[in-house]
C-alpha cells in the first residue's frame, strides 16, 4: 500500500494527468499486463509501449543484450508487430489497464512517424503518445533523426499535424548540444520532452575477437548514464518551458530526486525494472516521506531546485578542474 499521507505528488504533463510522477519507459516494461503480477498497475503513474513502427520489424539479429559494468548495452531493433496488427490485436486490452497509457511512435522516415501517430490517435485506449525520434532517416544516408534539430522539428511537426494529444518527444544523448534540439521540438509543438535515450555503445568479446552485439552497436542503460542524464536533464531545463521526463538509470529514490532537482517534473524507469519491479512503488512512497520529512506538500516545490540561479555550466574552459 503506497502511503502518501497528504504529500501530492500528482503531475501534470501537457493534458495527461497523473497520481503519481512515474513513468515505465518503452521497451522495458511490455504493455503493463507482464508486470501486473508483481505490482498494482494503479501505483505506478504510465506505462510507456514499446515502439511501433509502420510495418512488423524481427528486430536485430541475437545477442541483443550484454550486461556492462553498472549497466546494460541492448539492440533490440524495435522489434514489434507493426501498427496494423498492434490496432488490431493489442490496443483493446488496454482499455482496462489502471494507469495511462503511452503509445511510442517509431519511423524511418517523416511520413513514417505522421502515419503510425496518426493511426495510433484514433484509439482513446491510448492516453498520450511519445515519439522515439532515436531512428534512422533512410531518405539522408540513415542519419538519426534525434541528432539534426531541423529533422527533429520535422517530426515533431508531422506528428503534431495528426493528434491533440499529448505530445512527449523523446530525446537523444548522443548529440552536441542537447538543449538545442529541445528547443526545437517545443517549437514545432512538443507538450513534454523525454530526457534521456539510451547512450551508444559497444563491448568486444575478446576470446572471440568480435563484438558481443549482433549489431555490433547498441544503447547503454542503467546506473552508467544517470550522470548524463542528469546533466541532459539539467541542461534541457534551462533551454524550454515544456514539462520534462527524465530518466536514464533510476533505480532508487534518491537517483530520482536528482532528476527532479535538475529540473524533471516527472521520471521514468526502464532497466530497473527487469532487477526489481517493486522500485517504482517504493521511489513514490519514499519521495512522499522525503516531501513529508521537509513540510513540502508537493511534488512540483522541488522541481528545478538545483537548477536556478546557477550561471552557465560552460563558464569554464575544461571539466576535469
Ligand atoms: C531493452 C530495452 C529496450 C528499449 N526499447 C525502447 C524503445 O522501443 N523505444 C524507446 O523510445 N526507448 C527504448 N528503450 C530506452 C528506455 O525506454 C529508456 O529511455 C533508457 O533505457 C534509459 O532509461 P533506463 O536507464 O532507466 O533504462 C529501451 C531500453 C531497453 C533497456
């Protein structure tokens, strides 16, 4: 039993409102129905799908997972069932699910991401939709699209053009300058921004000579990248007004209130979840003690606290000291 004793943690990210701050990234969490065993679904804010993409994908060629120290490296390859068969199939059962529901867009090019949006928003199964921008544009030599502010924008717009409802745009780490891509995404009308993607990576299995991946490359995850994720978080805050996830390697309640501090009204867990399903209920009812403990009835009193009044991050020539 979550016991937030008259602590609000409630959010409200573009129309979607939530109990509770806590989202359930893509990809980590399957539709909510294979974590319902182990957690009431009512407790845990949204659960994000996995991608979906305008035909059925099989995904990467196997291994697609290594663990990595304080982390894990996956190249799943969007694998999923397409949009016809996911409308089909799988969107009337969530009609039932206790908590909102996110579809998350893929595409592999602009007209891709505006006809999976566009299919998917007819269905009031669906509460908001998050756009996985992290895919490659066949039409410009398989550039990312997360990584070019001007297709970012693109995306975000054709998307947009297809729905009114909330708009979660999902950023990458793997970029320059992340607060400039953000900007551009709540130009073209963006309601939230989903700070951060996995971070490219890749491990050699060295008595074979050859990468652990089937794809050679993959996304790191987990404990590894909350430093920069934070750091994303923190940066993206002070470069947009729209409300923000953030996430990248939360596991306890403390990892979560650093997001929060940096300026994420709300989180989300991915990895965690495949070691203990529990820690999205405990990080709620800890952040309630830890509101309590301080005479913060809210939530919303700390967002952004760590990140006001401080001056540029880049005053300084070197990082290293
Ligand atoms: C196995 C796996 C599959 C994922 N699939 C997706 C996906 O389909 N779409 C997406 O936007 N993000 C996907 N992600 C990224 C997560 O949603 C999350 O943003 C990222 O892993 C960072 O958070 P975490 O460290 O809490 O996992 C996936 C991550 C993992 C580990």
């Amino acid at each position: 039993m979550v016991d937030l004793r008259g602590v609000d943690l409630g959010v409200k990210i573009g129309k979607l409102e939530l109990p509770y701050p806590t989202f359930m990234g893509s990809g980590c969490y399957g539709s909510g129905e294979e974590f319902a065993s182990f957690v009431d679904l009512a407790r845990i804010g949204a659960v994000v799908l996995k991608s979906v993409t305008r035909l059925p994908r099989l995904g990467n060629p196997t291994p697609r997972l290594v663990h990595t120290p304080a982390g894990m490296l996956n190249a799943i390859g969007l694998q999923n069932p397409g949009i016809d068969w996911y409308l089909e199939q799988e969107v009337a059962k969530f009609a039932s699910r206790p908590c909102a529901i996110v579809g998350s867009v893929a595409g592999f090019s602009v007209d891709d991401y505006a006809y999976v949006s566009e299919r998917l928003a007819t269905r009031d199964e669906i509460d908001a939709l998050e756009v996985n921008v992290s895919c490659p544009n066949v039409a410009s030599e398989g550039e990312t699209f997360a990584c070019d502010p001007k297709l970012t924008a693109k995306v975000v717009r054709a998307v947009r053009a297809t729905t009114d409802k909330t708009l979660i745009v999902k950023l990458s780490p793997n970029v320059t300058d992340i607060a400039s891509i953000a900007r551009e995404a709540e130009a073209a009308g963006a309601d939230a921004l989903a700070v951060i993607n996995t971070v490219r990576g890749m491990a050699i299995d060295v008595d074979r000579w050859q990468p652990r991946l089937g794809n050679v490359t993959g996304g790191l995850s987990g404990p590894a990248i909350r430093p920069i994720a934070v750091l994303a978080v923190y940066e993206v805050a002070r470069a947009v007004t729209i409300p923000i996830v953030g996430q990248g390697g939360i596991e306890t309640t403390s990892d979560a209130l650093e997001f929060f501090l940096a300026g994420a009204s709300a989180i989300s867990i991915g990895t965690a979840n495949f070691t203990d399903p529990q820690i999205p209920l405990r990080i709620i009812e800890e952040l309630a003690q830890y509101l309590r403990l301080r005479n913060l009835g809210s939530l919303a009193k700390i967002v952004g606290k760590a990140n006001v009044g401080f001056s540029n991050p880049y005053q300084y020539e070197g990082d290293e000291g």
